[in-house]
C-alpha cells in the first residue's frame, strides 16, 4: 500500500510560513465556495501533474513532509496536490477534515489515481486539482482517458 495515496495522511500542526499565510487569505473568504475556488487556484497555480512524470518520479509518493512538498513548485503527484488543498481547507476554518473525502480512479486505465469528494453546503463536489493540467475543470476528476463531471447531491 502506498502511503498517503489510500488513506488520509493527518493534517500537520506546524506548516511552513508561507503557507500559513495562503491560508490566512483563504480565511477571509465569505463562504465554502469562494474558499474552495480560491484553494484550487492556490494549488493549480503552484503545482502540476504530468504523465511520464508520473512514472519517473514515483519513488516520491513516499514523500510525507509538508515543508518539502510545500517548497518544490512544479510537478507533484495527485495525492500530495490532495494533501495540500485539504490542509489549505481544514486550516481555513471553512471545512471539516470529516468533509473532504478520498476517492480512486483509474487513468489511463492502468494508473491508480486520487481525488476529492468534498461536502458543500448544497451537496458534494468533485476536485481533482492534479487533473486541471489534462483539461479537467474545477467540479470533474480524471478516469481512463476522460473527465466525469458531476456533482453528487447526495447529503
């Protein structure tokens, strides 16, 4: 089993300082969904996912340490682009560790892939943050080689 890839890794209590300033930002937001929008520009705009990059940097999902992560702009695995929204999220204030779920897929029908399901005031929605650089929107998450867009009403 990977770590951090099939089950939550805790959210740190010590985080770099330059990311508790991104999140001082996202707690002036007026609700969940401009905080949200707002931590996944943060994360998109910091970090992108890449196919080959995928495989050839695999022995990085072992990677755990914030500060590490948190510093090396450029390519990241989905579940580490995952593990800093959710911190961004939690450390917000505007969400609950208990409200961001990990989910699985399938890319390129070989490859296991992370992404969230997170509650929203309305329902859930889907965010896959590593899948914005293979034309997957904000509210869709990668499978096989497509996007499913849908958000899930169920409470």
């Amino acid at each position: 089993m990977i770590p951090n890839f099939f089950t939550k890794y805790p959210i740190p209590r010590k985080i770099p300082q330059s990311m508790q300033k991104a999140i001082e930002t996202l707690k002036k937001c007026k609700n969940k969904k401009e905080c949200l929008t707002k931590a996944y520009v943060i994360v998109t705009n910091r970090y992108h996912g890449h196919r080959l990059t995928t495989y050839t940097r695999g022995y990085r999902l072992f990677y755990t340490n914030i500060d590490w992560l948190w510093k090396n702009k450029g390519f990241l695995h989905c579940n580490h682009m995952n593990f800093i929204l959710r911190i961004l999220l939690v450390k917000s204030g505007h969400f609950k560790e208990s409200e961001i779920q990990l989910k699985w897929t399938v890319v390129w029908y070989v490859t296991p892939h992370q992404y969230l399901r997170i509650k929203m005031n309305d329902g859930f929605i889907y965010i896959d943050p590593w899948g914005f650089d293979h034309d997957v929107p904000f509210g869709c998450y990668a499978f096989g080689f497509k996007k499913v867009c849908a958000n899930d009403s169920t409470k």
